[in-house]
C-alpha cells in the first residue's frame, strides 16, 4: 500500500511540472501499474492446495476461551500463512477492534492462503462442525498458523 502511495505523491509532483497532457498519460500509466500491483496482492491471499512457504516459525494456538477478551489494536504489519492440515473444513475470522468475529476465509483440508495483518489482531480458526478450534497471534515476523484438528471417528 505503501508504494501505491508513493506513486500517487509522485504524479502529484509531476503534475505541478509536467504539461497537463503529459501527467494525464503518465497518470493512466500509473493507474495501470497500481491495478497490476494490486491484482498481485490479491493473487497473493487466495487459497492454495498443496503449497507451504517457509517460515521462520510456526505460532503457537492459543485457547479458545480467550475469545471474550482479545481485541485488535494498533501494531506492526506482518503475514500469517494460514495452513489447514486437518480433515474439516474451517473458517478464518479476525477478532475486531470490539472482539467480534469477521469472516475472511473459508479452508478446505489441505488448503491454504497467506494473509496480511498485524501483530496486535487476533485470528479465530473454526472447524464447520467442531465450532471454535484454536486462536492464534501474529508474530512480528512471518510466521504460519497450523490448524491440525481432527475429527474423532
């Protein structure tokens, strides 16, 4: 987001030097730019099958029981890979400024997607049938969530 940023501050300058006819081309080159970056982040989030990127660690889940008292609070950015090893289908929530659920992802088994946050947001796993699973928080460097459940036969 950041260097989207930079690029709109950039053409704001350009636009004080640069004749209007000139700015608007570079403006539409921009634009195009900015569309690419972010269909590369997009990219980026969406679910993988068989994919695990490395990470520097592995975070560890923490109860379910805390869910009424975390919340979200202001931090430094950072990625969880989500990754669900077990045999259900879970959902994904971030535990809001408020503590309430936000869905963001649904996982089938084997699935998984890297997802942008901040250490100070707490995410919720839960499992279709089993309700709450596990909550884990970010770390300050990349790090990946491992959702493990298994059904009981």
């Amino acid at each position: 987001m950041g260097g989207i940023l930079g690029v709109a501050l950039l053409i704001v300058v350009l636009l004080n030097v640069v004749k209007l006819e000139e700015a608007n081309q570079l403006a539409g080159v921009v634009g195009s730019i900015a569309a690419v970056v972010g269909l590369a982040v997009s990219l980026r989030s969406m679910p993988r099958r068989g994919h695990v990127r490395r990470h520097g660690s592995d975070l560890q889940p923490l109860s379910v029981q805390l869910e009424g008292s975390l919340r979200s609070g202001v931090g430094v950015s950072t990625f969880v890979e989500f990754v669900n090893t077990g045999d259900e289908v879970v959902s994904i929530h971030w535990l809001d400024t408020e503590g309430n659920r936000v869905l963001y992802r649904r996982l089938d088994p084997g699935e998984s997607y890297e997802q942008q946050t901040f250490v100070t947001h707490p995410w919720l796993v839960c499992g279709e049938q089993a309700g709450p699973i596990a909550i884990f928080q970010p770390a300050e460097t990349r790090a990946r969530a491992l959702i493990t459940y298994r059904r009981s036969h």
